[in-house]
C-alpha cells in the first residue's frame, strides 16, 4: 500500500531509485520496499502520459483505478497526481 510517508521518501530522492538504495536510511528500507518504489515510479510514468494527453481514455481510467487499489487515502492519490 502506498502511503504519504512513502511517497516523501521517493521525492527525498527524486525518484532515484540507486540514490535510494546507496543513500535510505535503516528506517526507510524498512518501511518501503522495492515493489512500492516500482510502483510510485510506474505511477509517476503514467499519470504525466495523461497530462500530456497521450494515453487512451480506457487507459487513463485503469490508471485511476490502479492508484485508488493502491493509495491508502486521498492525500495520497493528490500527492501521486501532483508528481
């Protein structure tokens, strides 16, 4: 589950993932893992394909609906939006 605490860690590194991995703390390795980091970036790729109008409308609804799965609360969703 993708959390606001998580997606500040993934602007912390700016969505460096080896930044993450050489630089994270204990705290932070602990708290997310890889498929979450894969999944915030995956998110990021989608969403700024809708924003630059590239993506189908069928697409852009299952990418809604993959966030919404995935976010445990609307800040989170409006944080991943804003990315």
């Amino acid at each position: 589950m993708i959390t606001i605490d998580k997606i500040k860690i993934y602007k912390r590194f700016n969505g460096d993932g080896d930044g993450w991995a050489r630089g994270g703390t204990k705290e932070e390795k602990s708290f997310m893992n890889d498929d979450d980091w894969f999944l915030i970036g995956t998110f990021v790729q989608d969403i700024s394909l809708i924003k630059k109008g590239l993506a189908s409308y069928s697409f852009r609804d299952s990418i809604y609906e993959r966030v919404k799965e995935n976010c445990d609360s609307e800040e989170t969703i409006q944080a991943i939006m804003e990315m």
